[in-house]
C-alpha cells in the first residue's frame, strides 16, 4: 500500500513538473523571442531610464515568475528523485528473491519500473545561440537533458557535463531530451564555432 501511494504522488509530481515546465518554457519563449529582453538583459538605456521599446513591468513580473518557477522544478524534481530511491530501495529484496526465477517472468512483472530513474532530466537549455552546434545539432529552447554521453543525474553535475563535452570535441555525442513531455534521442558534435564554448547554450542545472 505505501508502495502504491508513493507511486501515485510520484506520478502527480511529475505532472505538477510537466506543467511547471510548460509556464517556464512560454516564459522563456516570451522573453528570449524577436525584440525580448533576454532572461537577464538591461532594462534601461543607456542613460538610466526605463527602456521605452519594452514593458519593463511586465519584464520584470514575467522573469520573477520564471525564478519562482525554477525554484518549485528543483523543490519538485528533488521530492520525486527521493520516492525513486525509496521505490527502488523496496524493490530490492524482492528483486533479489526473484534472480533465479528466469528474466521472462521477472519483466512481465516489472517491465517499467526502474525506468523513471534514468529519465529525470537534470539540466535545461535556456538560451541557445544562432548558429551553434547546439542549434544546428536539432537542442531546443527548453529542452531538458536526461542523459548526455556518458552523464545521468547525480553528483558533480555540472563538472561530469563540461568534462563530457570537452572530452568529446568533434565527436558526435549521444542525448536524450525531454521535449514537452516526450523522449527524444539526438546526437550533438561539441565544437569550436565563431561563439562561446563548445555547444553555444545555457544550461540551467536542475
């Protein structure tokens, strides 16, 4: 029974995340669009006043919301990594009575579960450059990783991306995206361009 309503609030999170990740993507969209601000640009002229070719209180209600949206992702993506871990810390035992049965039955009864562990995404792209390996490899605004390389959520992050890219310049490189909900396998070439870095984005670690 506690498996089972873990399991239930542990779906319902991950929906709260979908939609979560909706409202963020629209924002993003809004801000970073044709004539937007940027998620972090300079709301003033050059002399200190009020830019005039934008709705700076808009601006500035629309990138507040974005933070509080980014905070609940982490609050949220934190809650279901944590019923993962103790669904799965369940599961062994019984995996483990299991072992000698045979891998068919074993999959019948579990085809799915260990899944969601390796589909929590851990970062997100936030800003991709025209003309950027990220771009012209098929990365889009909003997408969130899931796997890059060699790289699954965990320690490190952040330090296990960079060494992954770096250590794959001019090699393609295999990646699972959540885009809007749904699992997309792509494959990007980190590479020197006319930008910044190797792939020409943002990502936000989650």
């Amino acid at each position: 029974m506690v498996a089972t309503n873990l399991k239930s609030e542990t779906k319902s999170l991950m929906d709260q995340r979908a939609a979560t990740e909706a409202e963020m993507n629209a924002l993003i969209e809004t801000l970073t669009g044709p004539g937007g601000p940027g998620l972090s640009g300079n709301l003033t002229d050059s002399e200190g006043f009020p830019r005039s070719d934008i709705d700076v209180n808009t601006v500035r209600t629309q990138r507040k919301r974005l933070t509080e949206l980014r905070n609940d992702h982490k609050d949220i993506t934190d809650r279901i990594q944590k019923n993962i871990e103790i669904l799965h810390s369940a599961k062994l035992p019984q995996n483990a009575n299991t072992k000698n049965q045979g891998t068919s039955a074993s999959s019948e009864n579990h085809p799915m579960e260990v899944d969601p562990v390796v589909r929590i995404p851990f970062a997100m792209i936030d800003e991709i450059a025209e003309d950027s390996p990220a771009a012209e490899d098929g990365f889009q605004l909003g997408d969130e990783i899931v796997k890059f390389g060699n790289v699954e959520i965990g320690e490190r992050l952040q330090e296990r991306f960079m060494s992954e890219a770096q250590s794959n310049q001019g090699c393609p490189v295999s990646v699972v995206v959540n885009r809007r909900g749904a699992l997309l396998n792509l494959t990007v070439t980190p590479r020197p361009w006319r930008g910044r870095g190797l792939l020409g984005c943002h990502f936000r670690f989650l």
